[in-house]
C-alpha cells in the first residue's frame, strides 16, 4: 500500500519568493497615504501565512506601530515568527494561531484590520469581513488584498500568442469550472475581488475606494532577479505537473462544478502540455510576457456612530 499523502498547509505552493514581489512599494505607500494610515498605531493582518503581507504593510506605518499576525496553520505561525527575529523586526511583530471567521480580540482593538488572498478560501467572506469590522475601532481602516484569478488566463505570452480561439476558450472554461466548483464545496471563491467594495459597502463600511496593484508579473530576457523568482515558480509548476492547484485539488474541484471525469483527464493533459511549453522557453531564455493580473486593495472605515457589529 502506498503512503498516505501527508496534508500540506494550506497555500503552500504561494508562499515561495515570487510572493515579494508582488506590490511596487512606492505605489503601496500612496495608497497608504490616501487610505491616511500615517495614524495607525495598531494593526492586524488576518490570516497572515508566513507575513508577506503584515511585513510590506509595516513599511508604509508609523515606526511605532505593532502588528499582530492570525493563521490558522501552527507551521505559518512559526514561520512567520522565525522570519520577524531574522528581520530584526521581532518588537514589532506578533504572531498567534487564529481563525478568521472568530476573531479571539475584544471589539474595537485595532486601528487597521487587513488581508490579502484570505478572503478567495473564505467559506462565508461576509462572516471574516464582519469579524474584521467588529475588532476594528470606530473610525480604523478596514484593507482587503484580493485578486480576480481568472482575468490572467487571457493575456498572452511569447509560447501562447496566435493560438486558436477554440483553445483559449476551452483553457478559460477549465479555470472557470474548476472555479464554480470550488466555491459549491465551500473552499472560496478565487476572483472574489471583482465583488468586494461591494460586499464591504453592504457590511456597513464607509467611503469604500478600490485599486488595483500596479506590479504584473512580467517575464522578459534575461529575467532580472524578480523575473528568476518567477520563472523559477513556474519551472516549479511544470516539474511537480500542478496548474495552481494539484491534480487531485484540481479534479475535486471541476467535477464540483460540473465536469466529466474523462473530460477533466484531456483538459489536465492540455494545462500540463502549456506549463511543459512555457518551462521549455523559459529554459531557453526565450519566454516573454507583460504578465497583467488583477490585484485589488479595496478598503474603507468603520463608522464612528455604530455600535460594533455582532460576532459572526
């Protein structure tokens, strides 16, 4: 009998070094700056992983302010904790186990409550948005980091470009089947970021603004050292045979959502001919694309008038 497959923490596989590269710091500090975070003295990074996020947020706060990282994975919390003392940044980081949908903070402890790609896992994203409301203080700053997935699958690369329509259509109804399913089985929703001013709005959070992360995710020759974190991932996809997910997460998913079994074992087929493709030409030196994606920061303030919301 073979070994049981032993679980991997969740996202894994995005929590390598093409993940500090995801934000130009200069375009995070003007959206600070109209977010007015120059007054925050406490911060909480929900569902933190290993503290990409809550480290690059830190750089655009006042030096004096504290960030405290959830997550429910003990091995990101540790993770997490071991690269603050390594940053020297161990006075102003602290990390502890938690789930996002039941906050274990008193109401209004915080002056900004933030996340980023947490809210794609979410079962309920309204319940984590109201946790992060209620542990919000009147007048802090509610800042959610969350992507529209399947907008990237259109843009073309060196390997793709010129391909026949029949073949993108049949890659974007793969991604997109894989997606419904994934949400009918409770595990997110991966382009929840297309929806969320509005699902803040509805929460009671007020002045909502939206932007989009002026970083793509280009490959050009001879790569650069963000290029080589990049390319390195996706040399990575091809080798292990994943698409962003595992076959076996990847199969769950699109028959979820409707797929056939041996419709989905030609479509896997054809998303590992693609990475092959991809990895050969960046082999080469040869792969190129601009690299578009969708990254929103969205984000606005808790009312100052209203009693804290109840717990989820």
């Amino acid at each position: 009998m073979a070994p049981k497959r032993q679980r991997q923490p969740h996202s894994a596989e995005f929590f390598g070094p093409q993940r500090d590269h995801w934000w130009n710091r200069d375009h995070l500090a003007l959206i600070a700056a109209r977010f007015g975070l120059e007054s925050v003295r406490s911060a909480l990074d929900v569902g933190c992983g290993v503290g990409h996020w809550g480290r690059l947020v830190a750089t655009v706060l006042p030096d004096e302010a504290t960030i405290t990282g959830i997550d429910r994975e003990p091995a990101w919390v540790r993770a997490a904790s071991e690269l603050a003392t390594r940053s020297s940044l161990g006075d102003r980081f602290r990390y502890q186990e938690g789930i996002a949908e039941a906050l274990e903070f008193a109401d209004g402890g915080f002056d900004l409550v933030t996340c980023q790609t947490v809210l794609i896992h979410a079962v309920s994203p309204r319940a984590v948005i109201r946790e992060m409301l209620r542990v919000c203080r009147p007048g802090g700053v509610i800042l959610v980091a969350e992507p529209n997935n399947r907008a990237s699958l259109l843009v073309d690369t060196s390997v793709n470009a010129g391909a026949p329509v029949e073949d993108l259509l049949e890659r974007l109804r793969f991604a997109l089947t894989c997606e419904r399913g994934k949400a009918a089985l409770g595990e997110g929703h991966n382009s929840i970021g297309d929806l969320l001013p509005g699902y803040l709005a509805e929460e009671g959070v007020e002045n909502v603004q939206t932007f989009i992360s002026d970083k793509t995710e280009a490959l050009v020759p001879p790569y650069g050292s963000e290029g080589q974190a990049l390319r390195a991932y996706t040399i990575k996809q091809a080798e292990e045979e994943t698409w962003g997910w595992s076959r076996e997460d990847a199969r769950r998913f699109f028959t979820a959502g409707g797929g056939g079994e041996d419709e989905f074992d030609l479509a896997w087929g054809r998303r590992q001919e693609e990475n092959r493709a991809a990895a050969r030409a960046l082999e080469r030196g040869t792969f190129h694309t601009a690299g578009g994606t969708i990254l929103y920061v969205i984000g606005g303030r808790k009312p100052t008038g209203a009693g804290p919301p109840a717990r989820a």
